[in-house]
C-alpha cells in the first residue's frame, strides 16, 4: 500500500497544493533557522520551500516516500539530509534542534502522543515547533461521517486519521501554543507552538 500511496501523493496533492496550502507550507517552513527537524517529509513538499535554515533533518519511514523526494533534496537551497525513522523513535540526542516542522503527518503516526513526547525531547526550550493537519471538525453531522469514513480511509491512505483531533491531543502534550489559523472552514489548521520545557 505504501508504494501505491506514494505514487499518487503528489498527483492527488497538486491542485491544492497550488491553490492554498503551497502558500501555507511557504509560510511555515521559509523563516525557520538553524538545524531544522522535519517530521514524516513524504515526497519532499516542503523542500523547495526552506531558506534561511544551515540544514534540514528530515524523518520519513516510508522507503518509497523517501526515494520519490530525492530529487528535491538535489534542488533545494538547503542541506537536506533523509533518515530511515519514525517519530516515535527519535534517533537524535536531546535539545538538538532549532524548529521542528511537520505538514499533514500527524494524521498518520500511530502513536501520536509518543511522537509528540520525542519531538518535545529533540527541541530547545522555546523554539518553535510548528504543523500544518487537517483534523476533524466540530459540526456534528460532518464530524460523524470522519468517523465513520477514517477506518476505511486508513486502508487507503496509509493510517490516516480523517477524525483525529490533532489540536486537543497537542496540547495535553503540554505544548505551549503561539497561534492556530484555521483553513478551509477549519478542516485544515496552521499551528504555530513551542516546546517550553521537558
């Protein structure tokens, strides 16, 4: 599945990435500075768009993933430099990192309170750590059809969480957040955080 999956990302990704959320990775990613982490990068969507960071270490478990943003690393205006890993299981000493940065991964970690636990270890004390997820939405009706379409959603979109409430779970991670800025009607929320302490 992670082969199919990664081979269709960046096709099925592309209107909206140049409609909205190109501009809003641009955004997040352009005046981070110093040794950057990025969680889960997939095919690279965020590479072009660093410019003032000295290196990115970008996590991404999936080989196929990996192998599809290769070529982006070779046009990117930073170091970049890939690594077999999940976020559960940080291969970094503490405080090692000046911003971490993570666009639409969330949704699929399997323990997301672990990995946010790692990404707080891996972070300097109030340096930012910022998200861009799509999460579930507080209006009943359509909230309810994310619940009862996720398990299905997961089969095909590689253990993705169409209903998780990323906010919530983020914060009762003792997190300290800056600033959220909701994107279509609050599907899609832009999440500027720092770690305060471990």
């Amino acid at each position: 599945m992670g082969t199919f999956f990664s081979k269709m990302y960046d096709p099925v990704m592309r209107p909206f990435e140049k409609r909205r959320i190109g501009n809003i990775r641009r955004k997040l990613v352009s005046n981070q500075k110093g040794r950057i982490l990025e969680i889960g990068s997939g095919t690279g969507a965020n590479f072009p768009y660093y410019q003032e960071a000295d290196k990115i270490i970008a996590i991404e478990p999936d080989e196929a993933m990996r192998e599809r943003s290769e070529a982006k690393v070779d046009e990117a205006s930073v170091p970049i430099e890939l690594v077999d890993a999940s976020a559960e299981q940080l291969p970094f000493e503490d405080d090692s990192f000046d911003a971490v940065v993570g666009t639409l991964v969330l949704c699929s970690i399997p323990n997301l309170d672990q990995a946010l636990q790692e990404i707080k270890r891996v972070a300097k004390d109030g340096r930012p750590i910022v998200f861009l997820e799509h999460v579930r939405l507080d209006q009943p009706m359509i909230g309810r059809i994310q619940d009862v379409v996720t398990p299905m959603w997961k089969r095909l979109c590689d253990g993705c969480h169409l209903n998780r409430n990323t906010l919530e779970i983020i914060k009762q991670n003792g997190l300290s957040i800056d600033q959220v800025k909701e994107h279509y009607k609050g599907l899609f929320l832009e999440i500027e955080a720092r770690n305060e302490s471990h």
